[in-house]
C-alpha cells in the first residue's frame, strides 16, 4: 500500500515538472509569435520584460552587468533603437528545475534589419537564464546572461 502511495506522488511531482518545463519553455513561444506577427519592436521588448521580476540582472556580452526592469528596458531600447526584430527562432531549450528556481539554456537565432537598410543580418547568440516561480505559479526570469556565437 505505501509503495503504491508513493509511486503516485512521484507520478504527481513528474506531471508538475512536466507542466513546469512548458510554461517556462512556452516564454520564448510567446517571443517568437510576437515576431511573426509584426509586432514593433518596442511592443516586444515591453512584454519580454514582462517576463523578468521586478528587479532583474542582465548580463550582456562585453558590457557592464545591468539590474532592475527600467535599466533592463534602457538597455534594450538602446540596444534596438536602429534596428527593427523581423524573424526569431529559439532552439528547444534545455531546463532544469530544482524546488522554485530553474535554469533554462537555449540557442537563439535573430534576423534583424538596420532602419533604413535594404541588407538583413542573422546574429546567433547563446542564453543562460535563471527564473523563479512566483507566488501566483508563473515562472519569472531573474538572471539572463547571452553571448553573441556570430555577427
């Protein structure tokens, strides 16, 4: 009787991690369909942040490491303030979960275009997220940290 019992919480505490695994998988999703539908840039940037918790660390390549939601949102307006986002794909992220804390891996490819260029270029970059389940059962990027793979 009690193996029977805990075989069906490890059943229940799998399905939770499965279910887990595609809501924080179904962020980059919601990136990706943003894109597709040609959304402006500033559109896309403002409900990315809406994925991060209040006070977020970013860790670009090269740079200085930036926290909190209205430095992030700076950074990537910046960032982004010549160039318009016309196609994304993320490869199948790798993620771990561990209690309330997760680490998400991925590979992403970004097709942009430099306002008032015909030319588009394709950057890879390489992502390490950190996220943190939240009170109401989201899952909240805490720390995102890149690397640019080619430019």
């Amino acid at each position: 009787m009690l193996t029977c019992t805990l075989l069906a919480c490890n059943q229940v505490s799998e399905n939770k991690i499965k279910s887990d695994e595609a809501m924080i998988a179904d962020q980059m999703d919601t990136i990706e369909e943003l894109v597709s539908a040609g959304v402006s840039t500033d559109s896309i940037l403002t409900q990315y942040l809406e994925l991060f918790i209040d006070d977020p660390v970013l860790i670009p390549p090269g740079r200085s490491v930036i926290q909190g939601r209205d430095s992030a949102l700076g950074f990537y307006k910046n960032a982004f303030s010549n160039i318009e986002i016309l196609d994304v794909v993320y490869e199948e992220p790798v993620i771990l979960i561990d209690g309330d804390m997760a680490a998400r891996r991925f590979t992403g490819t970004t097709k942009i275009q430099i306002k008032g260029q015909v030319d588009t270029l394709l950057s890879t970059s390489r992502y390490v997220d950190v996220l943190q389940k939240q009170p109401d059962g989201k899952w909240r990027i805490a720390w995102h940290a890149w690397e640019q793979v080619d430019w």
